[in-house]
C-alpha cells in the first residue's frame, strides 16, 4: 500500500466526506500532533516518575494518574490553538472550556477522553484517546453555553481515538466510513493501514467485566450468560476477551466482531461509560462501520445527554450481537 498519510487522504476523501473542511483538517491536524507528543509520553512511561497517581481525584471520582495529567494538559493546550474550535470538553474537567478570545475561534466543538483506560498505564496495558466532534448548533453565537454542547449523538460529524499500543494507531470517520491509520515513529507520520474498516457482521468474542455480575439485574446476567452458551448465527461459540481499557477492547471489536459491553449495575445504576466522550464517539465510529451500539433498550446516538458527564449503559458491535442483548431485555421487560 502506497504511503497515503491522513492528511492526504482527507484531501482525497473531502469531497466526500460531508464535513471534511478546511478547519476540519485542521482539527485532525493538530489532534494528531496532541496524539503524537501523548505517544511520547505514554511510551516511556516505565522510564519516568509519571507512573502512579498525583493523589488528586478528578470530577469522575477517580484517582489522577500522572499521565492523564499531562494528556489532558497536552490536548488543552494544543486544540484550543487549532484555530477550528469554539468550545472543549474533557473527561477531566468539570465544565466545558471555552476557547480564548486571544486565539482563532471556529465552529467545532470537542469532546474528550484525554487518557481512557489510565488504570493500565502501570502495568504497560494499551491506553487511548478518545475524541467526538460536533458542530456548534446553527444560529448560535457568542459565548458558548453547555447546553450547546449536549447535543444528541446523532449530531457528531466526526470522532476517532488513538490507541497507544504495541504500534500507535489513529482510527476516525468524519461521516464517510472508518480508516485506520498507523504511526511510522521513523517519520513520525500516520500512514494509511487500515481502509474502510468494517465490523464483521458475525463476531466470536464477547468483552465484559464479568466482577459485576453479582450487581447485574437478572435481565443482564441472562443477556451475558448467553454469549457464555449461545453460538452465533454461524454456529461458532464465543470466547471472552477483557481488557479494561475500552479504547483497546473495542479496537478488538472493530476488527474481530463480536461484542463488548459495559451494563449498568445496582452501583452504577446509569452505567459506567462517559455517554459523551466514550459512548457517543465509538457508537459514531461502530455504526460507520457497519456495527450497531445500543443502551440496551435503543441506539445510542439517539440519546441526549443530561449533563457534560452524563453516563449510559453501552453494548457496542456486531449487529447480531447487539440485537441479542436488545432482544433478551425486551423479553425480559427492560434491564
Ligand atoms: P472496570 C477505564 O477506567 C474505563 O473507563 C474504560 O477504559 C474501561 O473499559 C472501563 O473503565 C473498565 O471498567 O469497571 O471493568 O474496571
């Protein structure tokens, strides 16, 4: 495969890509570079005192890994100098980050997870980026408010993440199919690796933490232990597969099949996962590729969140598989 760097290709694909303009490229352009100097940082962890916690606990309730420190701080910096944004959003803040006057304001808006899976990151475990894209709304003008940031998942015009694993992998859709692309360290360039990615139709691998099941409804533990037992529709059976970092786990997904799922349970009643910048972002990308994501009763990208950290239950894959949960909790009268 001819070296097709992103930029090349967005070039390629602008005139089909509904929303790949010039400040969109601009976007990707300066998330790549964040994606790049975190790469930096999360490559030698093991060589740096960035291992372990700063003892700060975040807006989610969790310990700050040094890391997601300087992750978060390195997205900051960088995107609300692209000159396309008028507003961020990121796991790690409480409220939304309005773009300075002092730098150049446009008309996207970004949501983020700086470092997701940053429980790994001491024990050398993929990490990633999660990043969704939306359009402030139309007629808005001035200082942007949050409600202009909660916008229904289906408004997202692009979304992506960088997995930061064995290779450094950028994976994003901006409306026109998912394309993988691979970091060259050599020329510090993502060149094309993976085109037109699709989510086989029929998966083998079921992805949960099966720890909760003591907390799960009967309907959940029913819609699990099938996966357990059952055989998908070309009478292979499954195998489980949990990594504890979602961006890793759904990677896994895209390219394998088969389905990863994070249920709400008696102690996270609304769910785990960020509906905003994890749920909505990888729902974007799964759909794009031809998978399904649910809530468990209905698509997710249907969904409008509440609040900047609003949380949602998330089954997310291969068509088939996803059908299966939505249909063992209907039968069994929700979740
Ligand atoms: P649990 C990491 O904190 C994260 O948000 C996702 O990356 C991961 O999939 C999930 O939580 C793991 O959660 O409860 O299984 O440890």
């Amino acid at each position: 495969m001819a070296d097709i760097t992103v930029t090349e290709h967005l070039l390629l694909h602008q005139k089909l890509s509904p929303h790949a303009t010039g400040q969109f490229t601009g976007l990707l352009y300066d998330l790549i570079l964040s994606g790049k100097t975190i790469a930096r940082h999360t490559g030698k962890a093991g060589l740096m005192d960035v291992l372990g916690g700063t003892g700060e606990v975040n807006v989610q309730g969790e310990n700050v890994q040094k890391l997601d420190e300087i992750a978060n701080r390195i997205m900051k910096y960088r995107m609300e100098r692209c000159g396309a944004l008028c507003a961020m959003g990121s796991e790690e803040e409480a409220d939304i980050i309005r773009v300075r006057p002092e730098f150049p304001i446009g008309d996207y808006i970004l949501i983020f997870d700086p470092l997701d899976g940053s429980t790994n990151i001491d024990v050398n475990i993929d990490v990633g980026t999660i990043f969704s894209i939306m359009r402030r709304p139309d007629g808005r003008k001035g200082e942007v408010e949050t409600e202009d940031v909660l916008q229904k998942g289906s408004r997202q015009v692009g979304a992506g993440y960088i997995l930061y694993g064995p290779s450094t992998m950028l994976v994003f859709s901006t409306g026109n199919g998912v394309h993988g692309f691979t970091l060259d360290p050599g020329v510090g360039e993502f060149l094309l690796s993976h085109p037109d990615m699709h989510l086989p139709v029929v998966g083998h691998t079921y992805s949960v933490n099966d720890g909760n099941w003591r907390n799960w409804s009967p309907a959940t533990r029913k819609a699990v232990d099938w996966f357990r037992t059952g055989k998908a529709s070309d009478g292979k059976s499954y195998s489980a597969r949990y990594v504890g970092s979602l961006v890793a786990d759904f990677h896994r997904t895209l390219i394998y099949g088969g389905i990863y799922m994070y249920p709400a349970d008696t102690k996270k009643p609304e769910g785990k996962l960020r509906m905003m910048c994890e749920a909505f972002p990888l729902s974007y990308l799964a759909e794009q590729a031809g998978g399904k994501a649910s809530d468990g009763r209905g698509r997710i990208l249907d969904r409008t969140p509440g609040h900047l950290h609003a949380r949602t239950p998330l089954f997310i894959g291969s068509k088939e598989d996803v059908e299966t949960v939505e249909r063992i909790y209907a039968e069994e009268g929700g979740a």
